[in-house]
C-alpha cells in the first residue's frame, strides 16, 4: 500500500521575531502557577481517591482478575447446549471471582471470514469491556472446564509455574518447522499461552495478559490481509504464520502441554500425548463440527462430561440449599455479584441429586442411600446390644454416690479410639495427668460459681481478668489492648466478627457488612456470616503456599467490607497466611479495615516459636493493621475443653461485642457475650493450667510438639516408601502437617490407617488427610509413620493387582468423597454429604 508523501516544507523558514513583551507579565506568570497548583491538587485528590476505594495496585475494587470468553455459535446448536456451556463457565467463574462474556458470532463482521476467526475481535472486545482484567481466557464452545478447583491465576500463569510448564525450543509446526520457540524466556515476560496438538498451534484456548502488546498482537491477527488470504485452517494457520515471522510475537509466547488447558476427548483421533484424563482443567471436542466429521455430534460428545462436572455442581447446590435455611430454601446470588448472601432466599423445590455416574437420582433412591449410611453412622456411635442399658427417665429414688462413680467409670471405659495411647489427631490436647489432677481440684472449689456474679464469686472475676491479661501479653498486645474469655474457637471468632460487623454499623452506617476471608479459614467465619449476616466473600488458598492470595483479597475491599481474615495457623494444612501483607492491607487505608488474626490452632504455640528455636513470621499486635486475635487456651494452653480468648487492640472494639439492656424489668443486664450465666469452674481450670505451666513449660512444649510435627514432615519428604507416593502440603511451621497423594486414594489411606487405630482428619478439596500433633502423639510418632508407610505399600500392591486383573489402576482421589469434619475416614458421593452430615448431629442425640 503506498500513501502519499507530506507536503515538503520550506527551505526558506519565515524571519525570526523575538516574543512580545507581556504588560503584565506577574500578573500571567503567577496565573499560571496558580492553575498549575491547582492541577496537581486535583491530581493528587484522585491519586489517593484510587487507592483508598480501588484494590491497592490502581485496580477498582470488584475487578475480575480474569474474563473467560466463548463466543456463541447461536445457529449451528441447541439452546439447551448453549445454555449448558454458559453454566459451565458461569459456575467456575462464580467459584474463582471471574467474569465471563459470551458474545455471538453474529456480532462481530467477518465479511465472509470462517465463523472460527470471530474469537480474536472477542478477544479484543473483552479486553475494552474489562479494561483492568489482568486476564482475558478464550475457550471455544465446543470445550467444557473439568476440574474447577484450579484457578487460572496458579495453574498456568504464575511466573513460576508458567516457567515450569513452557515447552522450550519446540518447532512451532510440528514436526520439524525451523521457526522454535525462545529457549531462555522467563514466566513473567510471557504475555500469550496456547497450547499445540500433532497438527500445530492451537487456537481453541488461549490465554493473553492485559496490555499494549496484547492490543497489537491482537490487530495483527485480525488484519484484513490474514482474514482475506485462503489459509486452509483460517485463523488458525494465520496464528502459525505471524507467530513464525514476528519475533516480536514470539518473544512473548508460552507454548505448555495440552493437558494443561485444552485436553483432547478420547476417541476424538487427535488425543495422543493430550487426551483428557479425570483431573485435567478442561476437555475439548475437536473436529465434532467439522461437515467432514461424519457421525459425530458435539453435544452428545459433551454429555457425559457434563453429567460429571454437574454431579458436583448439583452437590454444592445442595449444600447451599440446606445451608441457607432448613425449611426447603435456596439462596439467591446478590445484584452485582456473584458472591451469595446469607439473607436473599426464596423457596425452590429439593434439587435432584446425582450418583456418581452422574444419572440423576429419585427422591426414594437418595433416601434410601442417605439412610444406609446414616445407619452405618449409629452402628459406630450408638452402642447397642443386651448389654445396653438407656437412661431415658429419672431414676424415682436417686442413686448412690457409689453407684454413679460406677457407671461413670464404665462410661469413660466404653470402647473409643484411643486418645490417652497418642492416636488421636487434635482432640485431646492433653497437658499430662498431674495437671489433670490439679484441674480437678480447681473444679471442685468452684463447681457452683458463676462470673456474671462477680460480687458473689470475686476469685473467679480475678482469675478471667488474669487470663485474658496473660494472652494479651503473649501475643505483644499494646497498652490499652482489651480481650474476654469465651467457650471456645467457635465462639471468640463469632464476638469478633461481631465486634467488627458492629463497628462498621455505628462508626460508618455500613447495613450490608461483608467479610473477605481464605477458603481455608475455620468455617466459624461462615457460621458467624449466617448468624450476623454478614456476606462471605472467599479467597482461594492456591498451591504451593496453600496461603490466601491476597492480591485478590484487596481486589473484594469495597465500601462494605467489615473484617480481613487471616490464620495463623489453618486448621486444614497447618499454614500460617501472610500476615504482613493483609496488615498492610487493612491499614493503609484512609478508614482502615478490621483485621482479625485466627490462632485459635496456633495459641500457645506459634507466640513460643521463636523461644524454642524455631522459624516464625510476624502475626501479632506488632503488626499495626491487626485488630484481633482469637486464642484457644483449652487446645496448646492445655486448660479443660471450653476456654478460649478473643483479644482486642482497642477497649472501643471489644465493647462492641458487649450487650447491654438498660430498660429490662429484670434489672440492668450487661453481658459480654452471647453466654449470660457460665461456668467459674472451667475459668478456674484454665487460670490453674496457665499458672503451673508457665512460659518454661510452654516452650518445652513447643520445643516435643513442633519438634514432632517436624519429623514426621521428613518422613514423609524423605522416607523412600513415602516420598514416591505422599506429598506435603505447603509449608507448615506449627504442629499440623498436612498431606496427600501424587497416585493413591487418600480416602483408602485414611481408612485403612483408621481400621490400624488411628484417628486422623480427612480433609476435601484438595482430598488430603492432616495430622494435629499433641503431646500424646509425640510418644508414638514413630509407630505413625511406621503404620502410614505399611498402609501405603498396601494400597500400591492393590493398584498393582488391579493393573493385572485388567481393571486399570483406581489412581488418586479426585474430589468426590467429602471427609466429615471430627469423624475419621471418608464419605460417599458429596452429593448426600449434607444430609449425612445431618443425620450425623441427629445421632449424637440418639439415646
């Protein structure tokens, strides 16, 4: 193409005149410096304004941090396809805080292009529409996501990851095009990711990162020279072809295994290296739309994939359905969000559940599965048998101390997993038999006592005060820092999202409160989120760290957010998250944020970390933007099951928590809590535990139980009958390790180590099992790890049977058992865990 050429200047330039002078020339020059004062006035207002109410990073707050967009052929399938396809997107973008945009073919003009090239104008189009999107995912219709616990973000983009992954000095056309890509190119310079098949690059998904370079490549794809040039596969060849001679294009590209994000369907003919196996992120139907594909229909292709990723979409549903309210109701998503809220719900039918093959269930079929296992569950907590005696009346003559203490001792006795021999996870955190001795006598002095009478009990009201001064101390708490002691973790977490939900209401007017919180913080948060209403926003935990991404948490921040959350550590893989980063957060803000600090696992241990020698990373009041902390002392304080604490920065947080009734009949009624009368003799216990503990003896406990904790992680790590198969969750410092399975079911291992004796913790998503170390443990770590090491040669000699009897090998567990928080081993289908997790609690009132 040729244009024509400037007119060309002159080369004779016009006479020099010096300018003319100015009347008034301070009056102009301080005009001008004053219009220049006031620009950058305005500028700097809005400089602050976008990081007080945006994301931290110049991002508005609510940003999708990716867009997934499929465009829509609306001709050539059934609405019924189409809509299941949206849904497919819809319920991973839900899950991850993703938007989608699902544009037609229709929409963009083609001038007689294949329909196959409307995907880069979608491309460019999704980029104006989410302009701060880091990300833009392009997945064709004819693909469905598998495995939604992946988020993009990890999988495939992080810097380390993505360097991992990139299949280095590859020919870009198979099998020996010249052109390959860059050998020494790093994960963070990487701006596009496609994936190739035997043929070549493929299209049908691709990632590209927000920016200038995006927006060229882009155009350069879409020029009207490649749309009207007779490529025999359209896009897909002019893709290969810019990519070959643009080494500005090629600079940026990361070619990385199919499976990672476009996996071929078995029996599609292109599968090789890349066909789809259970656990892969997406499955593709290439070809299924080919007028040349004769017999193959897209849609009945797809289907039995999405029976499988229904089958768990019909799972959370249910779960939600029974969550929301038990009188048949469901929740609704909010305006404007894709989060949900505890109070929007209106009434549906039960949704039908879905086996495992995903065919859908009658109601009497899913009664009938749901009370199997319910009975199974009452056969192992409810004893039965002649010898069973129920109390189900009051005896009509009481009876002998005598014969009280007797039954007593039978019932201690009764048959149980054997925490007193170390075999319990958690549980019992048992501080030996002399302190028990010693809590006894505590008991016994104030069995009767009663702290909302603190004139009539004074000791009592002492000794809570003491307790609660002697946390405070632990965790570095600043002058004028206040707390309270409460029942449990439960309990101190639901007073702190109190206090924060109330704080927000009376110091800003906030009467929409929402919390932002890791997926992996204890699900007290959740209860404290349908109690109060609250809106949960949950944060992902990716691999490897297992810690909140907090990138995405300052993304949620918006005028209603009440409270950040963070642990130290969680109770499913023992990680502390990054607190500095969320205190940060929370307080480099013109109004900052509540944050509170879950170490209601860590208590008595992570504040000696660094007494005992131990690594540690900062999570106490030294941090500025912590409010809170909630701390057990009932679990590594050693005190009686129902003590805990919940500590305040400030006495005006903590009042917050407080009710007051100034006009009761009764009287003036002030409580601290949402106990009224409680128990003198458990503050007794834990003041007497604190006392004859002392700091020596808490360090030396934490010196046995991480000590511990620390050997078994190497075991696991390091033992050759492990390693191969286990692997280590993240990086845990305090006393719970967490692990799971490259090639087993973690479920087999968690059940055939129970029928051994032991109970262990279950964990789901991802399907793993966890050990809390306690001292009993510490005494019999070494028969663990001996019994773990057997069970998992047990389990690979069954694969290798399987292999040989020609049933294939059962693999790793891929998500669908769901583990029962307090009840070793696993559970079916997820699709009844709810109501088994019901009918659970129902038992444990069966008399």
């Amino acid at each position: 193409m040729h244009l024509a050429y400037p007119s060309r200047k002159t080369s004779n330039p016009p006479p020099y005149h010096a300018p003319r002078s100015s009347r008034f020339p301070l009056l102009r020059r301080s005009r001008v410096k004053t219009i220049a004062i006031i620009a950058c006035a305005v500028g700097a207002v809005l400089f602050l304004l976008s990081h007080i109410f945006g994301g931290g990073d110049g991002v508005p707050s609510g940003t999708p941090p990716v867009v997934i967009v499929t465009v829509m052929d609306t001709v050539g399938y059934s609405k019924e396809y189409q809509e299941s396809v949206k849904e497919n997107r819809l319920q991973y973008a839900r899950k991850h805080g993703y938007a989608t945009f699902f544009p037609s073919i229709g929409d963009y003009p083609l001038n007689g292009s294949p329909n196959s090239w409307a995907r880069v104008p979608a491309a460019r189009h999704a980029m104006t529409k989410y302009p701060h999107s880091e990300y833009i995912w392009v997945l064709e219709q004819n693909a469905l996501i598998m495995n939604p616990a992946l988020s993009v973000e990890e999988h495939i983009m992080n810097p380390k990851r993505l360097e991992s992954l990139m299949i280095k000095d590859q020919s870009i056309v198979p099998p020996d095009s010249v052109i390959k890509t860059f050998p020494n190119l790093k994960g963070e310079n990487i701006d596009l990711v496609l994936s190739q098949d035997k043929e070549g690059l493929s299209q049908a998904s691709f990632i590209i990162r927000k920016g200038e370079w995006s927006k060229f490549f882009l155009d350069t794809w879409f020029d009207p020279l490649y749309r009207s040039y007779n490529f025999q596969k359209a896009d897909a060849h002019a893709l290969e072809h810019i990519v070959q001679w643009h080494p500005t294009i090629l600079s940026k590209l990361a070619l990385v295994p199919q499976k990672i994000m476009n996996a071929y369907n078995l029996g599609s003919g292109q599968e090789q290296e890349g066909g789809y196996k259970d656990g892969d992120f997406v499955v593709r139907f290439p070809g299924c739309d080919s007028p040349y594909a004769q017999g193959r229909d897209c849609a009945k292709e797809a289907e039995p994939f999405m029976r499988q990723w229904r089958t768990l979409e019909n799972a959370r549903e249910l779960a939600e359905y029974f969550r929301c309210q038990k009188g048949f109701v469901k929740q609704q998503p909010t305006a404007g969000s894709q989060h949900r809220s505890t109070s929007q719900c209106d009434i549906l039918p039960l949704p039908d559940a879905l086996d495992a093959q995903g065919t859908t269930e009658t109601e009497g079929q899913r009664t009938l599965r749901v009370s199997e296992a319910i009975t199974k569950l009452q056969a192992k907590l409810v004893p039965s048998g002649p010898d069973v005696v129920r109390y189900l009346t009051l005896p009509k003559e009481g009876w002998s101390a005598e014969d009280v203490s007797k039954e007593l001792e039978a019932l201690a006795n009764m048959d149980h997993t054997r925490w007193e021999d170390g075999f319990v996870s958690g549980a019992v955190y048992h501080g030996g038999d002399e302190l028990m001795k010693l809590q006894t006598e505590a008991f016994g002095k104030f069995t009767v006592a009663n702290p909302i009478h603190p004139d009539v009990f004074p000791g009592v009201r002492k000794m809570e005060a003491e307790v609660v001064a002697m946390v405070l101390a632990m965790f570095n708490a600043p002058s004028g820092a206040t707390g309270v002691s409460t029942s449990g973790g439960t309990d101190s977490i639901l007073m702190a999202c109190l206090s924060a939900r109330q704080k927000a209401y009376h110091e800003r007017g906030v009467k929409e409160p929402e919390m932002i919180l890791p997926e992996t913080a204890h699900t007290a948060f959740r209860k404290a989120g349908e109690y109060f209403g609250i809106k949960i926003h949950l944060v992902p935990c990716p691999a490897p760290s297992y810690q909140v991404d907090v990138r995405r948490v300052a993304r949620l921040i918006n005028s209603n957010t009440v409270l950040l959350v963070g642990s130290a550590p969680n109770f499913p893989h023992g990680i502390i998250d990054d607190i500095p980063a969320l205190s940060k957060l929370a307080s480099n803000r013109r109004k900052p944020i509540p944050l509170h600090v879950d170490c209601c696992l860590g208590s008595f241990l992570v504040p000696f970390l660094e007494k005992a020698g131990f690594e540690t990373t900062p999570f106490d009041f030294r941090l500025k933007g912590v409010t809170s902390i909630s701390c057990d002392t009932h679990k590594y304080g050693f005190a009686p099951k129902g003590n805990s604490t919940v500590l305040y920065r400030t006495a005006t947080l903590r009042s917050y928590q407080y009710f007051i009734s100034p006009d009761w009949s009764g009287g003036v009624y002030a409580s601290p809590g949402i106990a009224g009368s409680r128990p003198g003799a458990l503050i007794a216990g834990c003041w007497a535990s604190l006392m004859n503990t002392g700091e020596a003896g808490y360090i030396n406990a934490c010196n046995e139980i991480v000590g511990c904790t620390k050997k078994i992680i190497d075991a696991i790590t390091e033992n050759p009958s492990l390693k191969s198969d286990l692997y280590v969750l993240g990086k845990p410092l305090v006393s719970v390790v967490a692990f799971a399975s490259k090639s087993l079911d973690i479920y087999d291992i968690a059940d055939a180590m129970s029928a051994k004796g032991w109970h262990l913790n279950s964990l789901q998503s991802p399907p793993a099992i966890h050990v809390a170390v306690t001292l009993p443990i510490t005494k019999v770590w070494e028969k663990l790890v001996a019994d773990l090491v057997a069970v998992v040669e047990g389990e690979r000699e069954k694969e290798r049977v399987r292999i040989v009897e020609g049933k294939g090998a059962k693999g790793k567990s891929v998500g669908d058992s769901a583990a029962l928080y307090g009840v070793a081993g696993s559970l079916p289908n997820k699709s009844v865990v709810v109501e088994l997790a019901s009918g659970f609690l129902d038992t444990l009132y069966k008399a």
